[in-house]
C-alpha cells in the first residue's frame, strides 16, 4: 500500500494566515472520515506556528525528514513556513491550532512534542463552535496557550517520531513498512521487491537518518507496538503484529528500544491522564 506517494516538497504552497485581530489562536478540525489512507491536503507551509494535535484516532503527520505518529492528547508544534501534510486514520479527529509566535514565550523554532491536557483540548473544541465576547475570548486563549507551554513529561518517550530519508528512491520501501510492520520478508525480500540495491539502502539510511536499516525497521516496530500495548493489546499478540514469533523476543528488544519491559511501559503510559483519561 501507497500511502502517500512522491512528496514534492519543493512545491509546497504558502497557505494564508488563519488570525485575525486581537484573537490569539484558531484552531481548525478534521476527520478521518471518508479519508483513509489518502493526505488531507497537499504539502503546505503556514505564515504561524501550528500545534497539530490528536482528538481521537491516529493522526500521521509527515514532514520532509520525519513522520510523526499521534495518540490521543498528544501533539507537536511546527514551525512557521515548514512544509507538512498531515493523513488521518479512519474514524481520527485531528486538531490544527494556529498561534503567532508573538502570543508565545518564545518564537517555535524546531518540531516539539506537546502534552495536550483534556480540558485544554475540550477548550479549543468549544472556541472553535461557539460565539462568546471577543475579550472573555482573548483571555481564555491567553490561558490555554500558557497552558500548553507548560513543561510536561511524555510517558511513551520518543515512541511518536519515525525519522524518515529524504531520497525519494526509498520512499516506497519507506511505505511498505510502515504500513506493515509486522511483515514476515527479510530486508533483502524487501528490497528486490522495489528493484534497490542493499548498498544503495544502506547508504540512503546512513546518510539522512543515522542508522542502518535494521534498526530503522526495528524501530517502526517498536512504535506500532507500543501504540498497541497501550491501546490495550495483550503484548505477545503485540509482538506478533510486528514481527517477533516469541514474546520472550519482543520483550527483549522492546526493553531494549525503550528500556522497560511492555507491561511497565503501558502501566506507565495509562497511569497519565494523555492515556487514562483521554483514550478514545
């Protein structure tokens, strides 16, 4: 599967500012429904920083050198005239908050993940729908965006950002694993299906992300399970989605990857309010 084809970052467009006068915010909501698999917009930069954050569902959002993947009460700021696109899981509600660098301490200058709290997500839903007096407006927006400048552990670490290579030669192979972690073919299966050389891959991983491609895919699927085990997921059949055929193994190099074990892991994620309170 395809999720998005060839970006063409190069030819991303300016979208228009979103603000006007003296509001503070605006924050604009999508649905997966009807979506799928499909972008919700072609590549795009915006004038603000944007806090793009997940209601409910899975929310991906692409940048040219990393995809970011988003639970519930999670989301990351983007930096004003950054290309992204974003694409929703069906039945996902994802949440796009417009706000000038000047309503904030300080300008957003690199992609940063944010804790989303429940009534500060509840709050922007109800600006978003509701007429009320433009000052008691101001004000509120004034309390949510200290709020969400507010220093806030996240319990799943880095399981969110998947860095991705730049080389547009990989992008379908990239593709192919992402949207089957848990597939059986070993990397050499994987790369004669897509015509690559192994030293061509080899040196596109090592060049724009750091690392091989083993621990690459390896990390992809630490990311969908551990998504799994906090959705509930028992962890061998977590495991087994991802490509390990014993549990023993999974938890070895999930503890390896995040260090803790599953079960620690998800006790640790549901016992904050972005999980317990929030999971939808």
């Amino acid at each position: 599967m395809n999720w998005m084809g060839p970006i063409d970052w190069g030819a991303s467009e300016q979208h228009a500012s979103s603000m006007s006068a003296p509001f503070l915010m605006s924050t604009g909501v999508i649905t997966g429904e009807g979506r799928g698999e499909r972008p919700v917009s072609p590549p795009h930069t915006h004038p603000e920083p944007m806090l793009a954050w997940c209601y409910r569902g899975t929310l991906w959002v692409y940048l040219e050198d990393s995809i970011w993947r988003l639970a519930p009460g999670q989301g990351i700021w983007i930096p004003a005239h950054t290309p992204h696109t974003a694409r929703h899981e069906r039945d996902a509600v994802g949440c796009y908050t417009y706000v000038p660098d000047s309503a904030l301490d300080a300008p957003v200058v690199s992609v940063t993940r944010v804790h989303v709290q429940r009534a500060v997500q509840e709050m922007m839903l109800h600006l978003g729908g509701n007429d009320m007096d433009p000052d008691l407006r101001v004000r509120i927006q004034g309390v949510l965006i200290d709020m969400l400048q507010l220093p806030a552990p996240d319990p799943l670490g880095d399981a969110g950002e998947i860095p991705v290579p730049g080389d547009e030669r990989v992008r379908p192979l990239v593709e192919t694993v992402l949207a089957s972690p848990g597939d059986a073919r070993t990397a050499r299966e994987l790369f004669a299906q897509h015509g690559l050389h192994e030293r061509t891959v080899l040196r596109v991983f090592s060049n724009d992300i750091g690392m091989s491609f083993g621990q690459w895919r390896t990390g992809v699927r630490m990311t969908a399970a551990a998504r799994l085990i906090v959705g509930g997921t028992p962890v061998g059949a977590a495991g087994n989605k991802c490509g390990y055929d014993s549990t023993s193994a999974f938890s070895a190099a999930f503890k390896g990857r995040f260090g803790m074990t599953p079960r620690q892991y998800a006790a640790r994620a549901k016992a904050d309010d972005a999980h317990r309170a929030y999971w939808r």
